[in-house]
C-alpha cells in the first residue's frame, strides 16, 4: 500500500479548503511584492550601487565638474532623495563643488555660478541656498530640482513603509504556513509567486528596449505632476543622473528582483517534487 507520511504538517493541522487557498494566494502575492521590493532596496539603499553606476555614466562633459565631483554629488543626492533627505549635506556638497570649481577656474559662465559667502564651509544652509538663487541650473540644484527630490523622498517612504510591512507579512507566512500547508501547496505558492514577477519583468523590460523614454514618462507620470520631473540636458541633476545611469539602474532591480524569483521557483519546484515523491513511496505494512 501507498501512504502519506504521517509527519505531513497538513495532515496533522488541517484547514478549511477555503483558508488553504487564501493562505495560498497570500503567500503568493506577499512574496510576488517582496520580490519587486528586493530589486528596489538594492537600487535605492546602499551607496554602491549609485556609486558605481554615476562612476561609469555621470556626464562631466557637459558640466563644469569633475567626474569625481558628480559621483559624489550623485551620492549625497541619493542619500537626500532615498534614505535621509538631510538637506544641510545636500547644499554643502553642492556648495562644495562650486568652490573647487571657482578656485580652479572651471566655471565655464561666471554669470551663471553662484557667488557663495566668503566663508561658505561655516555659512548655514539657509544663507548658501540664496546664493544658489538665480544661478543657472548647470551649477545647483535648484528649487524645482529639490522640490523634485522632495517629492521623490516622499513617495519612496510612503512606499517604504507599505512594502515593509507586505515584506513582513511574506515571511510571518512563510514561518507559519508549514503549520497548516502541505510542501505542495507552499512550493505552489513560491512558483506561482516568481512566475508572475517574472512574467511582469519580462514585459516591462520589452517595453524599455523598444521605448525607454515612453516607459520613463509613464512612470514618472504614476507619482509626479507633468513638467515638475523633467530638466535641462546640462542641468547639474542630469549630469549626474543621465538616461544611461537609470537604465543601469533598472537592470540591477532586474537582476536582483529575477535571481529571487529563480531562488523561488527552485525551492518551489524542489518541495513539489519532494512531496510528489513522498506520497507515492511504496512502504511495507
């Protein structure tokens, strides 16, 4: 005769049929989301990633900074939009950079810099962000371009804080789910989880090959106003934030957010089989 193992959790905590399909489909969509959110955190939260990626793309060609200077301009910027929205550091970098321009002579339209106080390292915030008043977008970062950091800042924490508690809620799942789920039903659930991310991923990343602009714009428009994300191709931001870094950027949310969904449809493949063969060994009475 052929038996189930006794040990099967399922089998000793059984639920309605009903409670065993939501608890599925939740699994599966908390994880689908944690997925997608993997990807974005190795994007927005280490330097590294920004580092790399304003090291190999920043544009000094077409501004009056160095290279180095716009990578870790593109750094602090980074930490203002996405983790700690310190504007004191954002305008000192930003006045810093301005001043090794000015004392090695690299300001390509003197009209156009700021004239920072005389001692500006010790000068506050609010005094170096009116010397940025006025001057040419090449230079500084200005209203509209914090006022666009402002708002990215503020929908990545909202949006932080609702992926944190989906990703909370996937691994309380996860913990809990061999309780009351077969390996079956749980490797269904990680299956169906990376298949649906991945099949998302596929699609979008079609969608950039053929038309990034087009994808970058109706991204843009899902959480900003019209004409409030867009800049001059010179301007201090795009230097250091050129098309080629986001897309760089969007292929390391790919790479990470697809290596998870394989991790998932492995270990989800791995326990369907196991409980496949489980219950069709043939054990002596």
């Amino acid at each position: 005769m052929k038996h189930a193992k006794p040990s099967d959790a399922a089998a000793q905590r059984p639920i309605h049929p009903v409670l065993s399909i939501v608890m599925e489909v939740l699994i599966a969509c908390t994880m689908a989301v944690s997925l997608v959110y993997a990807g974005f955190s190795a994007c927005a939260v280490p330097d590294q990633t920004t580092r790399l990626l304003a090291n190999a793309f920043s544009n000094d060609a077409d501004s009056p900074f160095t290279h180095d200077e716009l990578v870790e301009t593109a750094v602090v910027s980074k930490r203002y939009t996405a983790t700690d929205n310190d504007l004191d550091a954002m305008v000192a970098q930003v006045a810093k950079i301005n001043a090794q321009a000015a004392a090695d002579g690299r300001n390509t339209d003197p009209a156009g810099a700021p004239v920072l106080p005389q001692d500006w390292e010790n000068a506050s915030t609010e005094e170096l962000l009116a010397s940025f008043d006025g001057v040419a977008d090449q230079y500084v970062l200005d209203a509209a371009a914090l006022s666009h950091l402002d708002d990215c800042y503020l929908v990545i924490g909202k949006a932080r804080n609702v992926l944190n508690v989906v990703a909370i809620a996937a691994i309380v799942l996860l913990i809990l789910s061999p309780l009351f789920l077969s390996g079956r039903t749980i490797g269904r659930a990680l299956t169906a989880a990376g298949g649906l991310v991945l099949a998302a991923f596929a699609a979008l990343a079609i969608w950039v090959a053929v038309d990034f602009d087009g994808f970058f714009a109706a991204f843009h428009s899902l959480f900003f106003v019209d004409g409030t994300w867009q800049f001059s191709w010179d301007s201090l931001l795009i230097c250091m934030y050129p098309e080629k870094f986001w897309i760089g950027m969007g292929a390391v949310w790919l790479l990470v957010t697809v290596a998870g969904c394989i991790l998932c449809l492995i270990i989800g493949g791995c326990l369907r089989r196991k409980c496949a063969f489980e219950l069709n060994i043939p054990r002596r009475n």
